[in-house]
C-alpha cells in the first residue's frame, strides 16, 4: 500500500517504483501503474487486482508487449462507467509505426467501449463509444520516431461543449490537432462488468509502456506537465 504523509499540507504518495508529488491532482487520482518490474497497481492497491496474460516482459524501463497476445487485465475500472470527465496519461515506445495495434480497452462491444490504439496509416484513435460511433484520431507518425519515449495523456470532459473541449489530447505536454467522427459524448457509456486491459489478447501494442495513471477528472496542461516530471 502506498505511504501517505503530509508535506506542506500536500499529499505525497510514495512507492519503490515511483515517488511522485502532486499538490492539486492527488484527490482525484484513481489508477497508478508504474509497469516497471511488474503489473501491479500501487494507487489504490485496494480492490485492484492485476493480471499479467501471456507473460508480459518487465523491467526499470517499463513494460514490453510483443505485439501479439500479451496484456494485463485489471479488471473493472468503476471510476469509468458512466462518468462525464477522466484522464489517462502514460509513456509510451512503440517499436514499429504504422501498425495496428490496441494500448487499452474498456469494452461491451463496438458501439460501447473506450478504446487507445494505432492504426496501419500511423493514426493512433481515441474511442470513446457510448451507442454508436464516436472517436478521434490524429496521425500520430508524424509526432514520434519508433523505438523513442513519448508522453501521452487523453482528457475527457463531458461537460465542456464542442468535440475539440469534450476530448483533448497532448503529446509531451503539448495539445494535437484531432480529426473527429460523431459527436464526444457527455458521458462514458456504463461499462459496468467490463475488464480494463493495457494491450490485448490479439494485435497488442508492440512496443514498451510504462507510468500509468487514471484521474477522476479533465486535468489541465500544467497539471498534465507537473505529472509528467514530478517533484520528488
């Protein structure tokens, strides 16, 4: 379980495998999977139960998919059913561009699911299916170099009007220009009973993973960068 102690009257979270500082970001920091020597969670480690398939290769830098079969099933994610804002940041190397494959899933079937993965003409896609087809991408070559580390955080407020306000997505710290298909929804359709899955049974990532975390709420650009290179 992770340590909490106050410093300043801010909470600091602290691990083996990650020490990080988060001021005005800690109450709403549901998920927190540094995927450095193995898959567990260390925030909350309550409730949240790991589960490496096809074996899964892990290591100070992070964790390596094949690009095959491998993944990590978490289980139930609650904080995503049906919710009106999220973020989900991690650090991403992917070996070969240009390919298919899946990141991350939370799904029932294709009109309800949320959903990271690349694509063959070097897009990567953010689903955020709630009744039918709704999801934006951005050609994601034209960014990163295969075989490089990049930081990668997808922000999701319902709340806001406008599909480029609904969903925001930054690379290293930076917003991209996103293509859109159908309206953002105001809320992540209920996916209650659906497992979350960094990487997939078929088509997983080919490439490294690594700091993975979820928050409760849309996370502005400065607290995205203060995640990025936390104070410790």
């Amino acid at each position: 379980m992770p340590q909490r102690k106050r410093y300043n009257g801010r909470k600091r979270y602290s691990s083996p495998d990650m020490n990080f500082h988060m001021p005005r970001v800690a109450k709403s920091l549901e998920f927190c999977a540094p995927l450095r020597k193995n898959a567990n969670v260390i925030f909350p480690s309550a409730g949240i139960t790991a589960t490496p398939v096809n074996t899964p290769t892990f290591s100070w830098e992070g964790m390596e998919l094949s690009g095959s079969n491998q993944y990590v099933n978490y289980g139930d994610l609650t904080f995503l059913n049906a919710v009106s804002a999220f973020t989900i940041m991690f650090w991403i190397n992917q070996d070969v561009l240009d390919v298919i494959s899946y990141i991350f899933q939370k799904r029932a079937d294709d009109s309800n699911r949320i959903e990271i993965r690349t694509l063959v003409a070097g897009d990567i896609i953010f689903v955020l299916n709630n009744g039918g087809t709704k999801y934006a991408f951005f050609d994601l070559s034209t960014l990163v170099a295969a075989g490089s580390w990049h930081h990668m955080a997808m922000v999701f407020d319902g709340a806001r009007t406008g599909n480029s306000n609904r969903l925001i997505v930054y690379v290293d710290g930076s917003p991209v220009t996103l293509a859109f298909a159908g309206a953002m929804p105001a809320t992540t359709v209920d996916l209650a009973g659906e497992d979350a899955i960094i990487g997939r049974s078929s088509r997983s990532f080919d490439g490294q993973l690594k700091d993975w975390r979820i928050f409760s709420r849309a996370l502005s650009v400065g607290e995205i960068k203060a995640c990025m290179h936390p104070t410790t």
